[in-house]
C-alpha cells in the first residue's frame, strides 16, 4: 500500500507540479496547490552548497501591500500606545493641586498629571494587569484564527473592539467625572475592554504580513549589474519586519503628544487624540479586504501537536525529553513502520520535523521575559523612578518615548546599513547571534536603571521614599533629586535598540517554524512571553516601591546576563540551519498496514485546503 501511494504521488508531480495535488474527493478545483502563497519552488533555481558558501545573499523585493498592512498595524498600535503610557499616572496621582480639574498640573511646578489618586500599588497593578491581558489572551485568539474564523475577521473585530474601548476611555477623562469620582468606571471598563480588542488583533497581523511574501526558499539570480546572489528569505523576512517594527514604533511616539497634552491641557484631549487616529482604521482594512492573500482557516495543527508529544512519551519515554532532537522520531511515520508497533497517523515525517522546530522556538520565547523586564522595568519601577527626578516642564511619561525613538533610528540603520554591509562579506548573522546581542544590549540598560535609581535615592530629599505619595513639601509640591530625567534616555533608548535584535527575529521564527495552521497560535506564543513579564511585574507589584526600587533594577540586571549566557549556548545551534517555511500538506492519513482493530483512533482533518468560495487570490488555485 505503501509503494502505491508513493508511486502515485510520483506520477502526480510529474503530470503536475511540485506543489500540486490531485483533489478527486474535494469540492471545487480539481488541482490545489500545497505551496500557498509563497510561490512555487524551482528546483533549478535552487543554490548548490558552493553557491551558498560564496554567493551574497540579498532580500526579495517586498510587495506594496505589505507597506499597507504596516500601515494598519501603524494607526492600531499608535492608538494603543497613545493610552497605555497614561495609565500610570492617571491612577497613580491625585488631581493636582492648584491645577484646572482637567487632571493637568499647575504650570510653572513640579507636580505630575493625577486623576484618582489610588497609589503606586494600584496603578502598577492597573498597568501589568492591563498589558498581561492584552498579550495573554492572544492564545485563546490565535488558536481561533487558525481554526475557526481566519486571521482577517479577528483583525478587524479586534478594531471594533478597541474602538469601543477608545469611546468609552474618551468619557472618563471628562472634568465632571473626575470631580465626583465617575471617572473610575469608565475607565477600568475601557482599559479591560482595549487588552481584549488588542489580544484579538496582536496575533494575527504579523502572520497575515508574512503570509504576503512571494517566496519560501532562497533561489539564484542575476542583477541587472550581472552579479549572481542569492535572493535569501530569510532576508526579506528580516527586511519586512524591520519596517513593521519601525512603524509599530513611530505610532509608538503617539504617547509623545497625550503625554504633554496629559500636562498642560487634560485627560479628556489626551484620550481624544487616539481615537481621532484610530477612525481611519476600518476603510483602510476595506480597502485591504480583496487585495490581501487570505487563507481561510483550516483547522488548528494543536490536537496533532499534542498527540505527537504524547506518541513521543508514550513509545520514547518520559527522559527521552532531554534528547533534544532525537526525541520527536518516535512519532515520525517513518519510524513507527519499521517499529513493529503499528499505528495510523495523520501526518508525515516532515509535520514532525515542524513540531520540533515549533517546540523549539517556544523554548526561545521563554527566556523574552528577561529581556522585556530589563528594557522597561520590573512593573512600573521606571515609572515610579522617573517621579523621583527634576523634570523641568517634561512630563515624566514622555522620557520612556526614548525607546521608540531609538527603534525609528536603529532600524532603517540596520535594514540598509549594517545588515546589507555583513550579507557582502558574507558574514552570517544568524537569528540566535542577533537575539544574544540584544540580550546583551537589554542587560546594559537595567544596569543604568539601576545606577540611575541608586543615585536618585542618595542625593534626593526624602532618601529611599522619593518616589512616596509623602515625598512632598508643606503645599503639597512634590520633592526631587537634583538628577536631571534626561539621563533615563539613556536605559530607554538602549532597551528599545535590544528590541530591534530580539523581537524582530522573533516574529520570522515564530512564522516558520510554525507548521501552515498553526502559525497565529505560535506567534500568540511569542507575545505570550511579554505577558510573563507583565505577569512577573504584577507578581512584585507590592515589591515595587521605597525603598526597594534599587534592587527591583539590580536583581533582574544579574539574571538577565546569566539568562544570556545560557541562551546562546543553548540555541547557537540554531543559526548553522537554513531559513525555510513549512510547506507541508499533512491532511491525508498514512497507513503502515494497520488492521481496524489495532489502530488507535486518529481524528479527522482535512488539512489545509483551498476553498474557492473563500477569499483568496485568484492565482493560488489554479489548475
């Protein structure tokens, strides 16, 4: 039976392509291509293993309407970031002293933008709480992309969801509100209600941008200039995810304008900003709806993943886990026929192979949280060091936009400068060297929290309670070290350079070692790091306040060099293997001979197959 089927795929291939299958029992096209939209692969453009030692590696050219999803993702985390950076001192800090009833301080002080006044507690808790949702719950929303609705609808229901959201943040910022205690209501409706529409909306864009890149293998071609090179997926991943990245980053400075808005004017036109932004949001993804490559969902990989896991354990044993690759064999159907133990699985070697590689990049994702606690502080400790500082006019929230501002530097320097330059020298600077430097880079920026903290606490007037609600003088003016805030940039803009190494190759990771339905459920595995982090910060949040703030800097500084250190010695591996994408058709069954009787029951999948009824791009199903 075996050699039937073999044979009959040979005469397949043949008579039809590579990435073609016959689809006699299927409704629709009689020929479904298995390569989705990535292209075909030719074989005769494919780089020997000389080409790949000598020939340079270049990026694809990369398609308009990936410009256009960036843009989506531009308006949507501006929007997001417009609010999130107000949070802190809205529940943090009382309505000021002297000031308009706006939530904006008196000019001409010190005093800090307040609306509730529910203390350095609460707000960190409001904060952490609110971002840990907001990247937790993507892996309830990603599994349902990839089973259930596609990735399209949860995109833009998320939109509608966080508009909502926006409206409602909009009324709690009203004067009278604040004034009577209203405020609060609204407010912590729109918080929650924003985590849940950015949880619906986060999983799903990255890998809807990914899934526009025209190819899946790294081919040979020829410039116009007549040099040979070798147009590297790999590279284009990278290229395009820097410009998500550097988008994501410039609406990031959207809490630039609602932090000095928050200062001199109130709450009410610092929330109004990001929805004014927002508005464009849904004729912009009607615009995108026919011009996009869609996939419609197949049926989540999870099931298949959790039942090959248990085939490894089952028919390896439980110590087999620290094998590391040699683990997952057992349930490769290559394997199980010459076992003498036979069973019938829906799945071939290859899916197998993309579990590992999937397994495999989530144990990479575990070690993010080191990096994320580092680059922003341990829960609201950088804010709550920020209020210990001589600020001179500048609202205390703005400095953190330091990190966005260094992203908008950095990744137009390395997309066109530093990566293109070592891609010449054929210098090789794999996804596990990059996510070390960042590390490393993130490590940095904690100790200069750290350092900056120390020095706050020795030469400020109230010692190690100067970031307290009683830090304050006989008016009620806040008392500060005489450290300027500008030195905080220094932390933050190092932070955010160590994102550009870290999080930006994530995002390839996560696309292609995800088998094809699975892939909004592993980048939902990606952001789910963040949420550790968040939920780290929470965890401390009674630990996150005087006199300990130094300490909140120094402890994760120590583990995240030590975490860094482990990593690369653990995955370095990972950067002598060849980027590629899962391009495998996985919905038939394989039987090894099995009788009825001694064949577990398998579930029923259709895999990933075309439905012509869905919208996707006319040349994808050809026959």
């Amino acid at each position: 039976m075996v050699a039937n089927e073999a044979i009959t795929a040979d005469i397949q291939g043949a008579i039809l392509r590579d990435d073609a299958v016959l689809a006699i029992d299927q409704g629709g096209a009689l020929v479904h291509t298995t390569s989705h939209a990535h292209g075909r692969v030719d074989l005769d453009s494919m780089p020997t293993e000389e080409e790949k030692r000598t020939l340079r590696r270049v990026p694809g050219k990369l398609p308009t309407i990936a410009y256009w999803i960036c843009a989506v993702e531009f308006a949507e985390r501006a929007s997001y970031y417009g609010c999130n950076g107000l949070f802190s001192n809205y529940v943090n800090r009382p309505l000021p002293a002297g000031g308009s009833g706006t939530g904006a301080p008196p000019r001409g002080t010190q005093q800090t933008a307040g609306a509730l006044g529910l203390g350095t507690q609460k707000s960190t808790a409001t904060s952490q709480s609110f971002s840990m949702l907001a990247y937790a719950l993507p892996m309830l929303f990603g599994w349902l992309a990839d089973a259930k609705t596609g990735r399209f609808k949860l995109i833009c229901g998320g939109v509608a969801v966080c508009g909502l959201a926006h409206i409602l943040m909009v009324i709690s910022g009203i004067p009278s509100l604040l004034a009577n205690g209203g405020a609060k209501a609204p407010f912590f409706l729109s918080v929650y209600i924003l985590s849940i529409g950015a949880a619906m909306f986060k999983p799903c864009i990255s890998p809807t941008l990914l899934d526009q890149m025209p190819s899946a293998a790294p081919c040979v071609k020829t410039l116009p200039s007549g040099e040979r090179v070798i147009e590297d997926p790999e590279a284009t991943t990278e290229r395009v995810m820097l410009w998500f990245y550097l988008l994501i980053n410039i609406g990031g400075f959207m809490a630039v304008p609602t932090a000095y808005t928050e200062k001199y004017i109130g709450w009410w036109l610092s929330f109004l900003l990001p929805l004014l932004l927002y508005l464009p949001l849904p004729l912009l993804l009607w615009y995108l709806r026919k011009r996009l490559v869609l996939y419609p969902p197949g049926g989540s990989d999870l099931g298949k993943c959790c039942r090959v896991v248990g085939i490894c354990i089952k028919r390896g044993g439980f110590m087999s886990i620290f094998r590391g690759k040699g683990f997952f064999e057992p349930a490769k159907p290559s394997v199980i026929a010459q076992s003498g133990r036979p069973l019938a699985v829906p799945w071939n070697d290859e899916f197998v192979e993309d579990v590992r590689r999937t397994f495999q990049a989530t144990g990479i994702f575990c070690f993010f949280p080191l990096q994320y606690i580092n680059d922003n502080g341990l829960g609201g400790a950088a804010n709550a060091l920020s209020t210990m500082l001589t600020t001179n006019g500048v609202p205390n929230d703005v400095i953190n936009n330091f990190n966005s501002l260094s992203i908008i530097v950095g990744a137009p320097i390395l997309n066109y400068g530093l990566y293109p330059l070592l891609r010449k020298w054929n210098i090789h600077y794999g996804p596990v060297a990059r996510m070390t430097t960042g590390f490393f880079l993130s490590t940095l920026g904690g100790l200069g929290y750290t350092i900056i903290n120390y020095y706050a606490y020795k030469t400020g007037p109230c010692g190690h309670y100067g970031s307290s609600a009683s830090c304050v003088d006989a008016d009620d003016v806040s008392l500060v070290s005489s450290i300027s805030i500008w030195y905080l940039a220094v932390p933050f803009a190092l932070g955010g350079i160590s994102e550009l190494f870290v999080n930006v190759p994530a995002y390839g990771i996560a696309y292609s070692r995800a088998p094809a339905n699975m892939r909004s459920l592993v980048s939902a595995i990606n952001l789910f790091s963040t949420a550790i982090a968040y939920a780290i910060g929470l965890a401390c949040s009674a630990l996150i306040r005087d006199p300990y703030l130094t300490w909140d800097f120094g402890a994760p500084t120590i583990i995240g060099f030590v975490g860094m250190v482990a990593f690369y010695f653990i995955y370095r591996d990972i950067d002598k293997e060849e980027y590629r994408l899962s391009l495998n058709d996985n919905g038939g069954v394989v039987d090894h001979g099995v009788d009825a009787q001694d064949t577990e029951s398998a579930p029923s999948e259709k895999g990933g197959v075309y439905d012509e009824k869905k919208p996707v791009r006319d040349k994808e199903v050809e026959i």
